[in-house]
C-alpha cells in the first residue's frame, strides 16, 4: 500500500477517533476540526518522505494537539487555556475516568446536546464522527449540499455562541439524547452500507457500545439488530461488481453468525416490549431473509412503521411489499402519490412496478430519472443494466 493510501484509510478510520480526542482535549469543535485537518495534511506531506511513523493515529493526535495549543499561542488566549498544557500522562488518565468507553461515542452524546435541533446534532455528529463531507451528509438527509452547510455552520455557531459543554451527560439525561444518537450510527451505517464498508462496521461497533451501556433501551437492541441483519448479506449485494437484489442474492453468502446476532438483538429487543422504528424495521429485515418472506407480514409492519415515523420513504418501501402481496397496479397507485422527486430508489422502484405493468417506455424514462439521481458506481450500473433490457 502507498503513502497516500495509507494516509486515505487512516483517515477514514481513525478521523473520528482523533476528531473526538481533541474535543475533549480543547472543548472547542472548530478549533479541534482544523486542528486534525491541519495534522492530516502534514501527514500526507512528511510521511512520503520521512516514513510511516510507528502509531499514525497518536502521531497525527500529537500534530493536532500542537498545533491547536500554537493557534492559542497566537490568539493570546493561553492563559486562559493553560490548563491544556497539563502533561500527556495526566490527560490520558482523565481519558480513562469515563463512563463512556470510547471517547468516540462520548463526542456523540456531547453532539447530541438539547439545545441543538436533532437534525443538526445529527448532522454535525456525522461530520466529527464519520468524517463524512458535507455533500455525503447532504444526501444522506436527501437535502441540498448548500443546505447541509448552512446547517452544520449554524450548529457550530450555536455551540461557540451558548458554550454548549462537550461533556458526557449524568446517567439520568442519557435516555433524552437517546434519539438523536440512534439517528447518528444508523445514518453512519447507512452511509457505509453504500460502499464505505468501515463505516458501516465503525457504527456496527459504536451499536454495539450502547447495547452495552444501556441494555434495558429496546430501540438500542432494535438498531444494533437491524444493523446487523443488512451487514450479514454485503458479500451477496455484489456479484463481479454488478448489484444484486435481495431475491435474487446467494444466500451462501450470507453471514449466519451475524444473522444470528441481529435476531438474537431483536429477540431481546421484543422482549423489552419494544415498538419503536428500530424494532420494527429489524423485524422487517428478519422476515426478509426468510424464504419464501411471509410479504403479508412485511406489508403489516411497513403500515405500522409508516404510521410511527410519518416518512414517505418508508411508504416507498411499503409499496414494494404491496407488489408482492397485491400486486403491482396497487403499489404503483401508493408510489405516485409519494412526494420524493429527488430520491434516487422512488424512480427506480417505479420503473420496476412500470416494467411488471408492461409500460416499457413509462419504465425506461423512470430507470433514466433514477440513474441521472445515482452516485454509487454499482447502482449506476445497475440502472444502465435495467435500461438497455428495455
């Protein structure tokens, strides 16, 4: 592996880490993010000519923390900041006295703070964890990248202007910010899911982390079961690079041991006497794996789920529970009323439903409208695929 991939994959795997120990360390969101980006950018400077160092992740930690307490320096403000300047040892001892056990989802619960709306704790929590750029958070809330900057500059600007605290919050506030950290790691997993597999393990561990911190919340099962049970089938959504659906993926592929976990995590989740999205959704992936899927079920709990969250993503995806149950006219009827020009799966989930109708021409101009909407590489393909059939 070269200098500059080395550099990439650090950077997409410890960006959160790094971004969350400063945090903690300066209290300042704006300060620690140009901080990590400036260590970054060192980095892949120095190391092509000096050399990987032994531990990149404390190498660029150490840049970043240098360089912050330099920007302080300058800014006159190091009296005010001195207590920074404790020794390494010391602050690494404070680190271990958490009740957080990563500094990672600490920086989530802190993102989540009330005073912040949930889609910009969301989307700033994306930003520091993920390292997601502003266009890769933009559509994964189906909104305008101009629209996401905005938002995530209004964010920091309420943070410096009110001083929300970066702290982990007492054990009786944790249930509150519980939402919008839950959105957190699943829009992660969701982005990860997508192509970025170290994202969609990264929110897979951090899942795994609120399963343990807090075992009693069923969403938390619910979440970490769902995660699980898309996860078990990524080896099958590819076949020599081409996307491959669910009914038509090998099940071989799939991972039983994962399988097993998600429907334990559900079983748990159940048990708890759990309704919420999560639950239902990892109910939802459960019976889609089982063959033949019971579609008169699934159909039952998209109506349920639709009813909880009000989306029409998820009427979307009820209606293709509609076409295996009742037949494609019905879910098609369900698809058009569906207010989601700009969203990608609405297109190409009509140009199927159109496709099984016989509306070839209606179908192809759809599968178009979807492809013109499609980034990732394999769906495009896909898509393309669909059009030259027609």
């Amino acid at each position: 592996m070269g200098t500059a991939e080395l550099i990439e994959q650090i950077f997409q795997e410890q960006w959160g880490r790094v971004l969350a120990h400063l945090v903690g360390f300066l209290g300042d969101f704006d300060l620690a993010e140009e901080a990590a980006q400036h260590a970054f950018a060192v980095a892949a400077e120095r190391w092509p000519r000096n050399g990987e160092p032994s531990n990149p992740t404390a190498w660029l930690i150490t840049a970043a923390r240098n360089h912050a307490i330099d920007r302080l320096r300058r800014a006159r403000t190091i009296q005010a900041k001195a207590h920074l300047l404790v020794e390494e040892e010391s602050v690494e001892e404070e680190m271990e006295d958490t009740r957080v056990p990563d500094e990672r989802l600490e920086l989530i619960f802190a993102c989540c703070h009330p005073a912040l709306a949930t889609e910009a704790q969301v989307a700033l929590t994306l930003r520091a964890l993920g390292g997601l750029t502003t266009e890769e958070i933009a559509r994964a809330f189906v909104v305008a990248p101009e629209t996401m900057k905005r938002r995530l500059s209004r964010a920091k600007t309420k943070i410096r202007a009110t001083a929300i605290p970066f702290a982990v919050p007492e054990d009786h506030l944790l249930p509150a910010r519980l939402d919008a950290v839950l959105a957190v790691v699943y829009l992660i997993f969701n982005e990860g899911y997508g192509g970025r597999f170290e994202l969609a393990a990264e929110a897979i561990r951090l899942g795994r982390m609120l399963a343990t911190l807090m075992p009693d919340e069923p969403e938390v099962q619910g979440l970490l079961a769902l995660m699980l049970l898309h996860h078990s089938r990524r080896d099958a959504r590819l076949r020599d690079g081409e996307l491959v659906l669910l009914a038509e993926q090998d099940e071989a592929l799939w991972d039983s041991e994962e399988i097993s976990q998600g429907r334990q995590a559900l079983d748990r989740a159940l048990a708890l006497y759990g309704r919420g999205s999560y639950v239902l959704q990892a109910a939802i992936a459960s019976l889609q794996l089982d063959r033949p899927p019971d579609w008169a079920q699934i159909e039952a709990l998209y109506a349920e789920l639709a009813r909880v969250t009000g989306s029409p993503i998820v009427e979307l995806n009820r209606a293709v529970a509609v076409a295996e149950h009742r037949g494609a006219q019905e879910a098609l009827d369900l698809v058009e009323r569906l207010d989601l020009d700009q969203y990608q799966y609405l297109h190409s989930t009509r140009a199927g439903l159109l496709q099984r109708l016989g509306r070839s021409a209606e179908a192809r101009a759809a599968y178009g409208r979807a492809l013109a909407l499609a980034r990732g590489e394999p769906e495009r393909r896909y898509l393309k695929k669909k059009i030259a059939e027609l």
